[in-house]
C-alpha cells in the first residue's frame, strides 16, 4: 500500500542516489553560521565539535562536514574532532566575528518579558523537551541540504538581531520570522519526520522535524496544525498553518534550524532557487 511513509522513504532513496550533485550550505564561519569542512578519508568519518556529533555528507574521499556553530560561541579558533572521541585527529576552524543588529520590540503582555513564577517552571520544562529533540541524533546517510522555505513572506526578523522587548534585552533571536496572513499554508523544509508538536509560552503552536543527522527545523507561532508526533513527511508536506500563538506581536512564522544542537541561520540553508 502507497502511503506518506512510501512517499518519505522513496524521498529519500532518491535523494542519496547521488550525494555529489546535492547542495550544500553556505560555508559561514560565524556564531550562528555554519562551516562545511572538505575531509578526504576513504570510508565515513565520525565527525564531533564540542562533544557534539556533526553531520557528514558526501562519498569515499569527498565526504563534508557541516557543522553549526552557536550563536555563543567566542569568535577565534575552535577544532573539530574526527575519528572516535580519545582517537581523534584534529582539524582547527576559526570562527570570525559578527556585528548583529539590535531589534526593538513593543508587546502587550508583559508576562511575555518577565514570566511569572509558575510561567518560569512551564519554561524550564518545555526548554528540556525542546532541547532533547536538537540533541538527538537520528541515523541517516544523507539528510537534504537544500531546505526550502516554508512559507513565502516578507522577512521581517532576520537571524541573529540582538532583540529588545519593552526595553529589556533578551536572548539573540535564533530564527527568522516570515511574515504571512494568519492561515497561510506552512510547508515542511524538507524531508523528515515529526519529533515534537506542543504549544509552549513563548513559541507558541509549534512543530518540530528531524531531518536525520541532527538537522532539526523548528517551526513557531502557528495557528493550527495538521501533523502528528512520529509521522514521516517528504518536502513540501503542509504541516499546520500562520498564526500569532506565543510571544508574538502579529501573524508569522518563526523558522528555526538547528545543526549539532547549535541554532543556525536558515537562510544558509536554502536551495539556489529560495535564495
């Protein structure tokens, strides 16, 4: 019987035919970008960054790695490791700074700036449920690269900007925001499988997808959504819809991608023809 899960599997046959002619992302060596490391050796190499396995694609002598690095992270030289931890050659990244912008934001409810006790507790648990999901690493020879945007729109958040909301600074903004009619169709990036759904207090109704390898995107703010927990998508699924759900101040989607547990910026990760 044809079924999603065909579809998904047939998805992803097709696209690891042929590794060498898939895309890769942009090699940005910043805090929040991504760098893609050429590394020769003749069968997959197991590749780590702070303890932290990093994605491998490619074939016998061409194989790359694509790690993400945290928008934390100090710019200067850091080492990705290959081979097995304790047996590990080492290969040095250096990391260039960034100058992000700063963001000004004006919302309602203050609750959304400074989260009452109980709200504090519902925050803690939702962030380890969230983190749990970047940090699990699904087997999977070659994860699609070449994401797709989910939605169109206009840009109106990009990656990185240093966000004020109602004079208070808070976290970096580890997205970006699209904006689109609330009910506007949200498509999957690319392939994958559903890890989490769950309306959180600031995300608001979200879905996140595995894409294998610890490619994760994360998709906030919806209105509603029509996926399910363990279910396989290929790219293009529609996965719920716009909304303002959440710490949200008009309706948009919050498009997040994660490598290696690092937030990175989405748009490195677009195929030529989103760009």
């Amino acid at each position: 019987m044809w079924t999603r899960n065909s579809a998904f599997l047939l998805a992803i046959a097709f696209t690891t035919a042929t590794p060498s002619a898939r895309g890769l992302p942009v090699d940005d060596r910043v805090p929040g970008g991504i760098a893609v490391i050429p590394i020769g050796d003749m069968t997959r190499p197991e590749v780590y960054l702070e303890q932290q396995r990093v994605l491998v694609v490619g074939s016998p002598g061409r194989w790359h790695a694509v790690a993400g690095i945290g928008l934390d992270v100090t710019p200067g030289e850091i080492s990705l490791q290959v081979g097995k931890p304790g047996a590990a050659r080492r290969i040095p990244l250096k990391v260039l700074p960034r100058d992000y912008p700063t963001q000004h934001i004006q919302i309602q409810d203050q609750r959304k700036v400074e989260p009452l006790p109980g709200d504090l507790q519902r925050i803690e648990l939702e962030t380890a449920r969230m983190a749990a999901v970047k940090a699990h690493w699904t087997e999977l020879e070659d994860p699609a690269l070449d994401l797709r945007q989910p939605v169109a729109g206009e840009i109106s958040g990009n990656f990185g900007l240093r966000r004020i909301y109602n004079g208070q600074p808070r976290q970096p903004h580890g997205g970006m925001d699209i904006v689109a009619p609330k009910g506007t169709t949200v498509t999957a990036a690319a392939a994958g499988r559903v890890a989490l759904v769950g309306d959180f207090f600031f995300n608001g109704i979200t879905v996140i997808i595995d894409h294998g390898q610890q490619l994760v995107t994360m998709y906030c703010h919806l209105d509603r959504v029509q996926v399910k927990p363990g279910e396989a998508l290929v790219a293009g699924t529609p996965i719920g819809a716009v909304g303002q759900t959440g710490r949200a101040t008009g309706p948009h989607l919050h498009w997040g991608a994660y490598l290696n547990g690092a937030a990175v910026n989405p748009a490195l990760l677009l195929g030529a023809t989103s760009r």
